[in-house]
C-alpha cells in the first residue's frame, strides 16, 4: 500500500473518482457539508497506508483524536477542543453563501464579471477556511482543493484547482497567509489559476 502522504497512482485514481463524482452531481447543487468533506477524506484515503486508521474519515477532536493537533510550518491547526464548533460555523457560513449564489446564478446561466468574481471568493474563501482550520490528521490540503472546485463547478466553472501534485505560483505562500486567517491571498492565486482555463473570462 502507498503511504497516504505519497503522491501514488492510487490517490491520483481516488481523487480523480471524487472529482468525477462532484461533476455529475453539479447540476443537483447539493447542500454543502461536513459530512461531504470526511466522505471525501474516507474515498481518497482508499488503497493508501494511513499513520492511524483512526484518522481517516473523523475529525480531530472526536473520540480517539481528542487532542490531535497538526502544525503547518509554525502554526497550528484549530485546536480539538474547538474544532467541532468551527465546522458549524464554517458549514453554516458555506450554505448560506451558496443560497444566496444560487438564487443569483440559476443553473446554466451565463456569468458576468461579477459574478465569476463572487464565485472565486467563495471558492478561495472555503479553501482558506479549510486550512486555517485543518480538520482532519491528514488530507486538508487535499480535501481545501475538493472545496474550491466543488464550488466552482456547482457554477459551471471548470476544477481550476490541481489537486496533486500541490499546485505552485504562490498556492503556498496563499496557504500560509490561510493559517493566519487571510483568504483574500488565496482568491489572488485562484483568478491565476482560472486564467489557464478562461483567458478571456476571468481577466
């Protein structure tokens, strides 16, 4: 079995499965959730060799991660304790979010300037949140990724967001920025990112 950190033809294969799942299920607009974020984490973890296998498919702070903490460079994630009450927060703000998008942008509509603006904020604004928080031992940055271009194809917009090998041209720096609270670098790489896929629409 691959190390579940090991860039590995198994995880390129799960995660591909997950983003074929989340395109044929874009036109439905399903509610966004938590539990849609640790059935992702449980479906690219499959075939691979976890540290644990308490860590896949729960949350730090439930039973058996109660104070599993994670740092990235000199931060560390939200601490157990806490976490569970972040996740609602997060969930709630991330629904209410798409309530209103999806009022303003009608599957198959066209959109404006504006509006691609609107949608790759909420995608940065999800992925940041994700690390600032990382919820799970293992998988947030690839489990942020699955956030943004879960978001953006409920839009009709294209999985912009390379899910492995970690994306580069700042997606780092972005991330770290994330840990400190600030999303707004993230949305400066993400219209980068777009612009591969959208020249014209996303300058």
């Amino acid at each position: 079995m691959p190390n579940w950190d090991e860039d590995s033809p198994q995880l390129r294969q799960n995660l591909a499965r997950i983003v074929e799942e989340i395109s044929q299920q874009a036109i439905e607009r399903p509610t966004p959730s938590i539990e849609i974020a640790r059935r992702w984490q449980r479906l690219f973890m499959e075939g691979l060799k976890p540290l644990d296998a308490k860590y896949v498919g729960a949350f730090r702070g439930e039973p058996g991660l109660e104070k599993t903490r994670v740092r990235i460079g000199r931060r560390y994630g939200v601490p157990p304790g806490k976490l569970a009450q972040e996740l609602r927060e997060f969930e709630r703000k991330l629904q209410a979010a798409v309530v209103q998008l999806d009022k303003a942008l009608p599957v198959g509509a066209d959109i404006n300037a504006d509006e691609l603006a609107a949608i790759v904020d909420l995608c940065a604004w999800a992925h940041a949140e994700w690390v600032r928080m990382h919820p799970f031992a293992n998988g947030n940055g690839r489990t942020a990724r699955l956030w943004a271009n879960f978001l953006a194809m409920r839009y009709g917009l294209p999985p912009f967001v390379r899910l492995r090998p970690r994306p580069d041209e700042g997606y780092e720096a972005a991330g770290a920025k994330a840990m400190q609270g600030e999303w707004k670098p993230t949305a400066l790489v993400f219209r980068r990112f777009l612009r591969q896929f959208l020249p014209r629409s996303a300058d």
